[in-house]
C-alpha cells in the first residue's frame, strides 16, 4: 500500500511560479518511479514529468521543458514539481502517480 498527498497548488497569475510537492507513505517509495499527471477542465488526464527511482531520469511533456523542474528527495519520501513562466493553460488538477496510485489532487489556477 501506499498513500500519496500532493499540496501546494493554488492561484498564481500567469508568468508566476508553483512548487507541487507529493509526499509518499506506506510501501517503498524509493522503489519506483513517479509521475506528476495533470487534468485541466473539460480535458482527460495528461502526463506532465515524470522521475526515475533514484532520480537519475526525468521527462517531461513538451508543454513542460523549460519550464517544469521535477525532483525527489528520497530522505523525506516526496517528490517535487516545480513549474515556472505558468500560463493559464497550466490550470488544472495536479495528481502524483506511483504504479497504481493516486494522490487527491491539488488545484493549480492560473489567472490574472
């Protein structure tokens, strides 16, 4: 089992910054990659960046390179998204994702 809370979202206006954090608890976290999805309204669930178990590879979607920054500290189980230059189509819900698990989500609005 494992348990996965995101925080962090919130109303940024646009050029603004973000850092999403998704702490891990439960099974072995450090064994598995991670990947930080996103669904915007109206729209289906995308993958946004993902990060290897030891943190050694990391993607990201085209819409994220250069702009999103994801990371793990593998001491305190969580695993950071740190979005920049955000537009309002970041918008959406940020969900962190270990194999079959899903955290609740956090909101990220972009708007002036």
């Amino acid at each position: 089992q494992l348990q996965l809370v995101e925080s962090g979202g919130g109303l940024v206006q646009p050029g603004g910054s973000l850092r999403l954090s998704c702490a891990a608890s439960g099974d072995t976290f450090g064994d598995f990659a991670i990947g930080w999805f996103r669904q915007a309204p109206g729209k289906e669930r995308e993958g946004v960046s993902c990060i290897s178990n030891n943190g050694g590879t990391t993607n990201y979607a085209d819409s994220a390179k250069g702009r999103f920054t994801i990371s793990r500290d593998a001491a305190k189980n969580t695993v950071h998204l740190q979005m920049n230059s955000l537009t309002p189509e970041d918008t959406g819900v940020y969900y962190c994702n270990v194999q079959q698990y899903w955290g609740q989500g956090t909101l990220v609005t972009v708007s002036s």
